[in-house]
C-alpha cells in the first residue's frame, strides 16, 4: 500500500473548495450567487495590456531568463521608483505570481522547521506555502476591536525564539484591509534590525489605499538588509490569471538564493511578461479610476454594513476586503446555510467564514471576509441578501445576547 | 547578520549559468556562437496555437480552477487517450510547466529526507527540485558503453532503503535521448510494486520517438497506483515560455494531495491554457514534420560525430539530445575554451558539459549533450566548429592514449 507524504496529508483543502459544491447547486437551483467569497476583480484587464499580447509578432514561444526579461525587469524597475522605491532591475526576480515570490522566500530565508512570525488573520495560503516550505507559522493576533492594526510589538517579540528566521506581513492586508503606518512599519523594522530577521513584505495591493499614502516596507531608511518585497500584477491591474508576481530585494544573498530556486523551473510565463511590459508602461493616472471605484464601493459597504444590527467592521484602509463581526453562531455554518437554504428576491451571497485566515484555533468564528469586487449595483443587491439572511438565520444571536456575551 | 537558509546556499547555480557570460563576450567579440546547449527547440510554436491566444476575446484575466480550467483537462485527456494512455478529465492536474509538476510530486510522494532513485546521468533540474523538496536524489549509473538503457534492475534494489519513496524516470530520457522499452518498464514497475514505490515518470519528450512505437508508465497494466505522469506542452509544441504541464495519475490519493498544493498557487497561467486547448485541438499528424526534422538532424548529427577521431556516442532514440563523449582531458574546460579561446570561421559551439548531469562525483567529466534544436545547415557549421575545436584544443587526448585509459 503506497502513501502520500505526511506533508501532502497535512496540506489542508482550502474553505472556498468546501463550499463550492454548494454554490454550484443553488446555481442549479437557478439562485443567483453574488461572490464576494473570493479576491477576483471584476474590474477588465487594461486593454493595452492584452493588446500587447495580441497583437505581438510571435513565432517561438521560447523560455526567458530565469530572473524575466531584461527589458520587463527594466521596466518593473522604474514603476516601482515612480512609487518611491529606489531600486533597480538587478534587485528584481521575475515570478510566477506572488505565489511563487512566497515560496521563494520561505525557502531562501527559512530552513526546514524554522518559525515565520504572521499577524493574524492572515491570507490561507501563507498556511500553505509554510505545509509545502516545512517552516511553521507562529500567529500574533491582531483585533477586529483595534481595526487589525499592528499588535504591539511586545507581543511579537514574546513570540521569538532562536528558530524565529522572519516576519511575514501583508499591507495592505488580505483579509482585514488594514493598511500598516509608517510607524507601524518602523516598529516592525525595528524589531527585524534588533533579532536579525527578515520582514517578508506582501505588497500586492500596493496600488490601493483609500485615506493616505502609502509605505512600503523598501520605504524605511535601513531596510535594505532586510526587507523582500512579494508582489504580483494580479490586483493591481486585474490580471490574476496572467500569474506574473517579483521578488524584489536590495539584500544580494538573498536574491542569490531565490535566482537558484527559480532556475529549477527555468523561466517565469512569456507572455504573462508582454503583459507586465505594458502595464509598467500605462500612464501614471491609471489607478485613479480603479482606486476610485473601489473605494465607492468599500464606503457602500462599509456604511450599510454598520447599518445592520449586530454587525461590526472598522473602514478598512486599503485592498479591497471588509472584515466584519456577524451576530451570528458560526459563520462556516452560515455560509453554507446562505448557500444551500437560503435565497431572497431569486438570490444569495458567497461569503468566506474567517476561521480560515486564524492559525490560533477557535478564532474569527463569528467573522467574514467579504471582498468588494462586483459592481456598486450587485454590491447593494448583495448586501440585501446578507441583511435579509441576518433576520431569518436559524442560528442567529441576539444583539443584546451578543453583547453581553462581549462583555 | 542575516543568512540566507542553508537549502538556498546548497542550491546549485546551473551550470549553464556559468558559462553564459563568456557566450555573451564571444558574441560581443563578433563569434556566431552555435546553441546546442539548451533544450530550447527552434520549431515556431504552431500557428493555429497562437492564434487562440491572440484571437481570443478576453476581457478579464481572471484565475482559473485550481486543477485548470475543466475544457482544457477535457482536451488533454482526450490527447492521451489518443496515445493510448487510458486517463479522465479528472486525473490531470495542470501544471505551470512540468517543474510545477515535478515540485509536487516531490512533495505529494516524499518527506524531508526521504529517497528518490534516479539512473544518472539526470536533468539537472531534478537536483534543484529535490533540495527544494529537501529530498535526497540516488543514482544509479547508466553508461555510454550500454546506450543509456536502463541499468539492471539490480542495481536500482541495491539502493533501496527504508528511506526510498520513489524511482524518478524521464523517458525519453534528457540528456541521454534513451527511450525505455516496455521489458525495461516492466522490471521497474515490478520493483516498485515489491517495494511499494512511486514511479516518477517524465514524458516530456514522448512525441519524439524515432526507431519504434513509444511506451509510457501509464500503458503498463497495474501501473495505477504506482505511476505520475509528469508532463508539459513545452518540447513537443515548441512552447516552453508558455509555461503549462501537468501532473497525470489514476492515484486517486497522490492527485488530491498534489491539488491541495496546486491550490495554494490559485490557478495555473490563463494564457498558456488556450494555447494547450488549441494543442490538443492539432491535427493527428502534426508531430509527422516536426518528428521528422528532429529524426534527420539526429541522424545528421551522429553520423557527423561517430566520424570524428576518438569521438563515441550511442544513436539516442528519442528527445533532441546526444551525449558524446570526447577526446579531451575536461568537459568544463573545453566548454569554456570553446567559447573564450577558439573560433573557426567566425563561429564557435556551446556544449553542455556533461559532468552535471551525474550525481556521482567525477563522472562524464569527458562527455558533453548537445541538443539538436538548430536547422540542419547550423548544425553542420557547428559539427564543423567542433570537429576543427578537437584538432587544437590543448587539452585534447589522444585516440590512443584514449584506448589505453579507457582499457
């Protein structure tokens, strides 16, 4: 009897996968899903960018460089100076998607059982990338209550041991939305330069942050050692299919070690880079309407979220998710419920229970990521949906109920 | 300090990388320098391939299942159906390249520090996976002097420990061009059922088979628990940038395991998927020209090198490759002398030395692969170069002097 590998059984089945079954059925039931369950713009890639793919004069699909092309490294270079990071192309791996920018950086910065510090709630995926890297996620958890902002670093220095090797952040943060401040940021930084660690920055939704400027980790004057920028064009340009992400890092050991691992699979996708040529190459003002449209619909729901009795979320600052506080017993339980007994007006909503963004067990169980990436129209029909299901849900809690349970 | 891991520091440079910069000055120096050290195939990607991708009506690039998109899995079963290799929809996961395939194998079927046996010589890439996978790769020499058949099942048994998972097969082989015969899968199947083994195998190259009928892992009746198909659409369309593969089992438990680390990537390149469609969409005799132009380079090739004084290398079968082994004293050294200290009417050759390949120290330190991924008129000029570079290379060795070393 042949079995798979112990780190293949530990890999867990990502919660949108198990819900899935369910929304197709009430699809078939003939209920219209609003999806606000999953990171999928629905915004369209700029037509420059696909223009350049198809309308290039194309012969051999041939491999790249291992780190991308020169000519897309170059350009990548200066988009990232317009936004204020000084750094060139030869501080640039080319990947494929910010996925493969995590996995490269767990590898080349983390031995096998190493710890990597995260803020919860953080992206699932990092629980996976850390299965597949054999590192282990050791959480600080940060609060619906504070808006997720950074938790003091007391509690992430309480958590160092002489296996921690890096802190991982997103910013702005998936799920919560909570984009970091530059004191924030410096705290954090402080922390790395006095433990020798890394700080493994995911910065894929760079481009949107509604009520400020933004910092990036390569931002901070002594961050050079430091600091890997993970970033993709997924977000930023709608293009999550292309899978083209970067690597980006002033610390020549570290962009060494991950050029090695990404010469095992020899080159980033070819025409994903024809895609990414284009985009470094949109006009500056490209992100105004995107921003702006976003942040309409972040405001739209934000304000009929805190409308609904029993619902709490802060106004997150950036990326496009919400994180909110449901009255309800279990927001897994109510997902499912929402998919499979419920519909209002022919339709329903697909929301993504927060459990899966908490490494620490039993946490977020009365959360839900919702993503704002379907228009201001569908957006209000589905916040009907969500109020409507609110009043009927069986498992619903009371809001006095609720707040004495809060304390 | 900071330190980059210690599996970033075991990575290996490629050794192509190292000699890519006295390429580079060759060419600067004015030197047509003749590739027959990559495996990047001269063949223009098919048209009707292309046009998939730059007719297609795209909007959005949005990510795809998982596993790929249901109409592309429909289509490369249907492909492998046709070559006789019985697999459903649902036993593909596609995969960007066949490196993302060959990484989850490693990771679905192997813990840290478990074995994998591979007859050497190996593609190189297989060491990077295997320190990324932190697994340990066992060679079993295959020589020159037998073709690079597959060395007596013996031997791999001699090797097997409570620590071996799997056996790593490419077939037909890089870099040896070897194409196993059905008895040699045979005794290898048989041996990993008596030991509860996977078999790894790499079909990257099994449209170009040029004395005989091909036979895959999944042909061979009880091969389902046992085998992964590891596959890309690279070589045999002439579309390695695009960057698309697969993962092939009828294991119903390796399959989801490998799912669940596919997942953790969101989706395989979008892009690269219409191109697969529209491969699978090719006419049945396709590969006839293309096979048929690989066949007479091959032919054009070894019957060039097996006149050369002191010059030995088997008729490969099948890929684009031919191992040689030469009269010279360093595989390395003559590779960069190649291109640093010798030209012959403007034009030199670069070869990949054959020493990494081997995992056995010291071994084909006297062979090189060339690939045979340039037009029959190049590949005379680059026979030429080497023919004129084995007259005056210092460190040549005499055919004598061969024999005698040699006994």
């Amino acid at each position: 009897m042949l079995h798979v590998s112990q780190r293949g059984a530990a890999m867990p089945l990502s919660p949108y996968r198990k819900l899935t079954p369910f929304a197709d059925a009430a699809k078939q039931r003939g209920v219209h899903v609003h999806h606000l369950n999953i990171g999928q713009p629905d915004m369209e890639t700029p037509p420059a960018m696909l223009a350049a793919v198809q309308q290039a004069d194309l012969r051999v699909l041939e491999y790249s460089h291992a780190a991308g092309h020169a000519s897309y490294r170059q350009k990548l270079a200066r988009y990232y100076r317009q936004a204020g990071i000084g750094v060139e192309a030869e501080d640039i791996l080319v990947t494929t998607g910010g996925s493969e920018a995590i996995l490269f950086a767990l590898l080349s910065c983390l031995n096998p059982g190493d710890e990597l510090i995260v803020p919860e709630p953080f992206y699932g995926a990092y629980t996976a990338f850390a299965v597949a890297a054999d590192v282990r996620i050791v959480p600080v958890t940060s609060t619906l209550e504070e808006g997720f902002a950074l938790p003091p670093v007391a509690a992430f220095e309480q958590r160092i041991t002489p296996r921690t090797r890096a802190i991982l952040l997103c910013n702005p943060n998936n799920p919560t939305g909570h984009v970091y401040s530059r004191a924030e940021l410096e705290q954090l930084l402080g922390l790395c330069q006095r433990h020798h660690l890394y700080l493994l920055s995911d910065e894929a939704y760079r481009e949107f942050c509604y009520d400020g400027a933004y910092v990036s980790a390569l931002h901070l004057p002594g961050a050079e050692e430091h600091v890997v920028i993970l970033d993709t064009i997924s977000k930023r340009y709608s293009a999550c299919g292309a899978r083209l992400g970067a690597f980006v890092t002033k610390n020549k050991a570290v962009l060494g070690a991950a050029f090695r691992f990404a010469q095992m699979r020899i080159s980033p996708p070819g025409l994903a880079q024809l895609l990414g040529e284009a985009a470094a190459d949109l006009p500056a003002d490209y992100f105004q309407h995107t921003k702006a449209e976003y942040q309409a619909r972040r405001d739209l729901l934000v304000n009929r979220l805190r409308e609904l009795p029993g619902v709490r979320c802060p106004v997150p600052g950036g990326a496009f998710y919400v994180m909110a506080h449901l009255p309800i017993d279990d927001a897994e339980r109510f997902a499912q419920w929402l998919l499979e007994d419920f519909e209002y007006q022919g339709q329903t909503v697909m929301v993504s229970p927060a459990a899966g963004f908490y490494a620490t067990p039993g946490l977020g169980r009365q959360q839900v990521r919702l993503a704002y990436v379907i228009n201001q129209h569908d957006l209000e029909q589905a916040i009907n949906c969500l109020a409507a299901a609110l009043h009927v849900y069986p498992g619903r809690k009371r809001p006095q109920m609720e707040r004495i349970l809060n304390g």
